[in-house]
C-alpha cells in the first residue's frame, strides 16, 4: 500500500488504539529500528490502571534503571540481600499487609507489569557479570499474535555469592502479561501470572568491626571473617545450585485477570480510498478482576546457635546445635466488580469509577525448634473504592483522586484517600503538582501475636491501634532546566514498630517528618555534566525514626557521541553520601529492621565508583569499577570498607561488567 507520509502516520495512529486511545501519547524516545525496505517498529506499553501508553526510557548514565536498587537503598552489604530505603517511606496502603517488605526491590509485581502494544516481536537480553561471581540476568520477550492481542514474559535472576560468609542470594522472578481487545473495541482482556523466588543468606553481621582493620592478615580475605550465624563456608559459586543453610525463604505468586467490556459509540477514521479504521468510544465500562495470590516467608537455620538465639531472641534451643524453624503461608482471594463512566466520550482519559471487592484471607502459621507447631486462620474483607482521572484533551491539567474504605471484616475502618493535581503553567515555567494522602490502615501481621514471626514474649500483648499516616507533597519541574523539586510533610500517629530483634512497639505520640528533595543536571562545558540528587529529611517531635539529614547522589562526567554518529556514551565518577544517624539495626530471623537510638552510623568516605556507559544502535553497556572508596593508603588493597548497618559492611571493590541488547525481529 503506497500511502503518504502523512497518510502513514495517519495509519499507524489509528490501528495501536486500545480503547480509543492514541498511540502518540507518551513519554522519551521510542524505539525505532530500521531495515533495508526502511521498515522500523512502533512499541509502547502501559500498566494495568492506567491507560496512558508509555516509550522506552533511553537514559543511559542512570546504572539503577538497569538493576533493581535504587541509589537510596541501603543492603546487608550483597547485592539481594535485605535493603532498606534512606528515605522515610512509611507504609500507605490500607487492608491487610503481611509486613514483609525488606526484599521488596527484588519481587516482580502485578502493579509494575507491561502490557505492550508493538508492530514487531521484540525481544530484551540483559546479563551482568560482577566480583565474586556475582550474575544478574534479565530476558524478556513480546509480541502481538494479532494485531489486537499481545503476549509478553520476562525472566530474571540474581544470583550473587557475597564477599562475607553466609550472604550469598539466588533471586528467581518470572512474569507472563496478555493483553486482548475484541475487533469491535468493545471487549479487553488482561491477564498476568508473576511469580518470585526469594533465597537470601543470613549471616547476622560481623562478629567484630576490628577483623576489618587487621593488616596483612588472614581477614584481608574477607569470606575469612567470621560470622554470628551460620556455617564457616564461603557461599557458593554456582547459580544453578544454591546452597543456603542459614537464610530467608521468600515465594510468592499471583494470577490476575481482569476483563472489561464497553457500551459507547461507534466511529471510523478513513485513511485513503480503500482504507477505512473502526474506532470506538467508551461511554459505560463494565469491569471484573479476579486475582489470586500466595505468600511464603520463611527463616530457616540448620546450624543454629544456641547462644546467638539465647541472648538474642530469648529462644531456648535444647542442644548447641540445632535446626530453626519459623514461617507464615498466606493464600489471597479478590473478586472486583466496577463501573467506568467516560464524561467526555473522545477523552479516555477522563473517567469515574465506582467498585467493590471481596477478600478472603487463608493463613497457616508454623513455629518450632524441637516440633513444628502449626495453626491456621481464616479472615475476609469488603471494601469499596472510587476513583476519578482527568487529563484534560490540552494535556495542562491532570487530575488524579481515588479512595478505599473497608466497611467490614479483619480491617473493618481501614481507608485510604488520595488526591492529586498537577498543571503544566507553561512551557517556559514548567509543571507544578500538589497533592494530600491520608491512610488510616491496620498494623502489619507481623505484630499480631498469631504469626510465628512474632517473637516478643511479654506478659501483655501490645493491643495496637490503627496507624494513621497523613502526607502533604508537591513538586516542581522544569524541563528545560532539567530541574525537578519536590517536598513532603509527613504526620504519623500510632506508628508500630520494632525496638529490638524481636520486641514490638507503638508511638503514643503525633510526630512529623518533613522531606525536601531536588534533582538538577548542571552544564559543566561541552557535553560534560554535574548531575546531583539530594535529600534532606528532618523528624519533627518524638517518633521512634531515625534518618539521615542529607543524602545524596552525584555524577560528573561526559555525555555525548564523541564524534561518531551510532555511538552514545557516558562516563565519568559517581559519589553517593549520607550524613551519621542512628541507622536501625537488623534483625535476621524476623526479616526486619529495628529501630536503635544509642549507636551513630556514618561512613568513613563516600562511596565513590567510575563508570562507562555506552550503546550503539540496540548494544549498550556497562562497566563499573564501584566502592573505589575502600582503598587503604598506604598499605594498598580494598579494605577500608563503609559500614551503612551496625555490622554488616559493604564490600571492597567491585568490578561489574553488564551488556543488555535488544532484538527486533
């Protein structure tokens, strides 16, 4: 078919509407490759609540975009290890919550899942090699089958044996999404299956800081360290068998499918004498989702110490050596039914909805050191929930307002509400949003004496009220001088916590955190750039919280083609800081941090990494020599390591080595 330029972009606009929308909406850069008969794909995603089709993001000097840890986590000091955010993230999601949320970055979710639309199979190979064997692997493929259904599956591995004893992790994620529509456009399907395999080592730290400083010795090999758990072995190097006597345990999976169909107008667009599109507006949508999911959290120790739990836990073990057990299993039902209602027929995105939701809750909870003892529980909610979305047709305003409440069951009075609103003021200003959240939500499972992770013995249970988290935040951003500002005020009342390796505890009293943050990139010369991400954060009364006043991230290096025309590229330095604070703790067989107010953590320098950053056509990568911090003058050697949580060091130096290609076939 010969068509014109216009005619083509007329064509491709029209056949990737799902649901009358545009393919054009969307962010970065779009991936385009061309062939002798000047052919190229078009592919953009989106995720399942919302309908915005998204591009490809392309940044290149951003390494974190590429493997699952932000700059502002902190870990056990292995890569798949526990981690914890430097920033004040207090739990805002009302309903149930199992409270297991420390390898949180490592899990592929519903929430986070694409659903593509492209007019060619794609396919992504990524693969990272680090020090000690360190492996991180990431497949994914996709395609429409037809023109109206697409199929993706994407896989991932972590598998990194540590420089310490007994830290080593074997991380295994997997995710299949569908996307359907009827010809008509009446009727869409969306299907994901996710699943996540979670083995983590437990070591418990160090048993003292002072093995580090001893010069010329056995401990400058740091798997000769010893540990305050598990056996005396380096971790293993093969990631097809991964040994952990002494770890967490985490599986989970889920199964959603949501199928939705629409009562609206019909309409076509004519491309040329012979080529007629049928769109389709929705005026009434009618939704079902159904998901089912499990849980898993186990900690296991097979070479459990008597006098690490004695002291510790105030577990009384009946021989020096035995095995440790404990673990929760939880099976998730939803059902959903919910009404759309699209105001303006040619704006899919602006729309109400209005639903309810059925959650029947099945958990077993297994204990023991001696005899496994078992209970098990049923509970169920309902709750309804509303939502409104605006983005208006000249794309200034965008209005987003939801809300849950739970009207009765387990978390009978638990709400959430939230509302925001961002305005683009002009091309020159830039956008500005401001928005409110309020969660009144139950505490964690964690802290009901029912889980066998609750360990806290006392006489009198906590009875725990409700949390009650309010956040006040807006932002500011500029385009043009690639700045972005953003502010957050936090009230929390009731906020339940843990104030040792196992006992519980709640705030009696209101106390605030205020977080301000600013992104900027700064012109040095020429292609060369000084990009900085800063945060400072404050606690505003007496809140059972501890955090950094400052932490930041910062990059100088270049940034530009070095003259040739395939080629991008990126190097230079990165520095990452955060000033001393009382860190929280770590508590290995409850899989929580703790909160300590005695001990100030700081770091001896900045953890400082070089890096080289480059991609042609579809090839990029990546090579990083990290931790170059750690270099001990003048003796020489990588052992003057950063201790980020009370006895548990990162590493010496890390070289990590990546390459991640896409295919368009």
């Amino acid at each position: 078919m010969n068509t014109t330029k216009a005619q083509d972009d007329l064509l491709r606009k029209a056949q990737g509407r799902f649901s009358g929308m545009t393919m054009g909406q969307g962010g970065g850069d779009s991936i385009a490759h061309r062939t002798g008969l000047e052919d190229s794909i078009t592919i953009r995603f989106r995720y399942m609540d919302t309908s915005r089709l998204q591009d490809f993001d392309s940044v290149l000097y951003d390494f974190t975009k590429r493997i699952p840890l932000p700059w502002y986590h902190i870990t056990l000091g292995n890569f798949g290890n526990a981690s914890r955010s430097l920033l004040f993230t207090p739990e805002m999601k009302a309903g149930w919550d199992h409270g297991f949320h420390a390898y949180d970055i490592y899990n592929l979710t519903v929430s986070d899942a694409r659903f593509y639309n492209t007019t060619r199979p794609y396919a992504e190979i990524n693969y990272m090699l680090g020090s000690k064997s360190e492996q991180f692997i990431r497949l994914m493929h996709t395609q429409n089958l037809k023109p109206n259904w697409n199929m993706a599956f994407e896989y991932r591995l972590i598998n990194a044996p540590g420089f310490f004893q007994n830290q080593n992790t074997n991380h295994n994620n997997y995710r299949f999404t569908s996307w359907y529509q009827s010809k008509n456009k009446r009727y869409q399907n969306f299907i994901v299956i996710v699943g996540n395999k979670l083995q983590s080592g437990e070591n418990g730290g160090i048993q003292d800081n002072n093995f580090l400083d001893s010069a010329g010795g056995a401990y400058d090999e740091r798997s000769n360290i010893p540990t305050k758990l598990g056996p005396d072995q380096p971790g293993g190097r093969n990631f097809f068998s991964t040994s952990i006597a002494t770890g967490t345990y985490y599986t989970n999976a889920s199964y959603l499918m949501r199928q939705q169909y629409d009562l609206g107008q019909k309409d076509s667009m004519v491309v040329n004498d012979t080529t007629v599109i049928p769109l389709f507006y929705p005026r009434l949508r009618l939704e079902h989702t159904i998901a089912l999911s499990t849980y898993h959290y186990r900690f296991r120790d097979t070479y459990a110490d008597s006098v690490y739990y004695d002291s510790l836990y105030d577990a009384k073990l009946t021989k020096s050596r035995d095995s440790f057990l404990i673990r929760d299993h939880w099976r998730e039902l939803v059902n959903d039914f919910s009404i759309y209602t699209f105001p303006d027929a040619k704006n899919p995105q602006q729309f109400l909805k209005l639903g309810a939701s059925f959650q029947t809750l099945q958990g077993r909870f297994d204990s023991g050191y001696v005899d496994v003892v078992s209970t098990s529980k049923d509970y169920y909610n309902f709750f309804v929930h509303g939502e409104y979305r605006n983005r208006t047709r000249n794309k200034k305003w965008d209005i987003e307002a939801l809300g849950n409440f739970y009207v009765t069951g387990f978390n009978a009075g638990d709400y959430n509400a939230y509302i925001s609103l961002q305005r683009l003021i002009s091309r020159q200003i830039g956008y500005l949003q401001i928005g409110f959240q309020n969660t009144n939500r139950t505490p964690s499972f964690v802290f009901n004496p029912l889980s066998s992770f609750y360990l806290d013995t006392a006489a009198s249970p906590i009875d725990f009220k409700k949390e009650n988290t309010t956040v006040l935040f807006a932002s500011f951003v500029q385009p043009k001088l690639k700045l972005k500002l953003t502010g957050r005020y936090y009230l929390v009342t009731n906020y339940a916590y843990y104030n040792s390796y196992f006992q519980v505890g709640q705030a009696s009293t209101l106390f605030n955190v205020l977080q301000v943050s600013a992104e900027k990139i700064f012109r040095i010369g020429g292609n060369w750039n000084w990009k900085t991400w800063l945060v400072l954060q404050q606690r505003i009364g007496d809140g059972p919280v501890n955090m950094p006043l400052l932490s930041t991230r910062n990059q100088v290096g270049y940034d530009g083609s070095l003259g040739f025309k395939n080629l991008r590229i990126s190097f230079g330095a990165e520095m990452r800081y955060f000033t001393s604070y009382k860190a929280p703790q770590y508590s290995p067989l409850i899989g929580q941090y703790f909160f300590q107010d005695a001990e100030n953590v700081s770091l001896k320098m900045p953890d400082i990494s070089a890096y080289l950053h480059f991609r042609i056509k579809s090839f990029t990568a990546y090579v990083r020599g990290e931790n170059l911090n750690s270099l001990k003058f003048p003796q020489g050697g990588f052992l003057k390591n950063n201790i980020p949580t009370i006895n548990y060091p990162y590493p010496g130096l890390q070289v990590r080595v990546g390459i991640f290609w896409s295919f368009v076939n």
